[in-house]
C-alpha cells in the first residue's frame, strides 16, 4: 500500500501523464509521513484526540514538523512531465511536504500559475532548488514578496511570461539566488 512508502526521502517519477490531478492529491496524502502530516489532517487529528495528535501528545512546532522524529519526510521531489499537474495539486504538495529540500516540476500542465508556485513559495521554506522548466502559464509574481530564506537554485527555463523585472528584483533582493531565465541564462544585476 501507499502508506508503506511514508518513509521515502526522495521520489523521482517522470511522464506521469495517466495521473490526473485527483491521483496526485491522493498520492501526496498517503506519502505524507508521520512528521509532515497535511496541516488540515494534523488539526483534525488534534480535535479528536483532544490535542493529542497523532504523535501521541509529543510537542510539535507549529507547523506540525517533529524535531526529533527518526522519520525525515520527503526531501526531494521530482515530477517531470506531468500533465495533470496544476494549481491545487502544488498547493497539497506543499500542505504535505512543507520541508522538501529540493522541488522539481518541469513541463508541467497548462493548470500550473502563480496561484500554485504561491502555495509553493509560502510553504516550503526549506526549498533550495526549484525548477519550474517549462511551466509556460507563471507569470512569477509570487516571486516578488517571498520569503525564499534557503533558496539557492531557481530554474525558469521556457516559461513565457515571467516578467524579466521579477527576476531582476528577486536577484536583487537575494544576490546568493542562481536564476535560470527562459533562454537559460543567469540573471545578472
């Protein structure tokens, strides 16, 4: 079953096109471990079990990430060439997955805009690389206010819309930050 794999560290899929967008939100749920548990599964398991959680009344932080735990929960995540992949599918990723390390969704679906790589940028503070190659809808304005505080790597290769001026700005505001533009060439102030 699904829940068997809660341990994995690193998941690596590619041409997912048969997974429609119903299957990845059902997969990030079931791959989700113990220590990353979806925000809106954690708050419901502490109602019914009076606060306790399912880690059985040991502290978590706030964002339902157990320090001590043995569980690491997905750091790297590949889906490459899924062409279900959208909005609400990035926004459960990151519900799920608040601690991935490394985030690669290249040539994603049409569905995939600002509203999803928000929800990535809001929730997975950990994130040193993303790599967003082909996502031809992003626009990159959620790129403007981002916090980003691990981000190393950021790969907009093929992305039609995203403003050169975000870019500039997000490169600006974090000179460490290595940005890969459409024609992939370094963003340079």
């Amino acid at each position: 079953s699904l829940e068997s794999l809660r341990d994995l560290e690193d998941l690596r899929l590619k041409k997912g096109h048969d997974f429609g967008e119903g299957a990845l939100l059902s997969l990030f749920e079931h791959l989700a471990s113990p220590s990353e548990w979806c925000q809106e599964e954690l708050g419901r398991s502490r109602r019914s079990n009076g606060g306790g959680g399912r880690n059985g009344g040991k502290k978590k932080q706030e964002d339902g990430w157990e320090p001590n735990s043995k569980k690491g929960g997905m750091r790297k995540l590949f889906l490459i060439e899924f062409n279900q992949l959208g909005d609400a599918a990035a926004h459960k990723l990151s519900e799920c997955f608040p601690h991935l390390q490394l985030l690669d969704l290249s040539w994603p679906s049409a569905y995939l805009t600002d509203a999803g790589l928000e929800s990535i940028v809001k929730n997975c503070n950990f994130v040193t690389s993303l790599n967003l190659t082909g996502a031809k809808r992003l626009q990159g304005y959620p790129l403007e206010h981002a916090a980003l505080p691990c981000l190393t790597t950021l790969e907009l290769v093929y992305c039609d819309l995203v403003d050169d001026d975000v870019l500039l700005s997000l490169k600006q505001r974090l000179p460490h930050l290595t940005i890969t533009d459409y024609y992939g060439e370094c963003v340079a102030v």
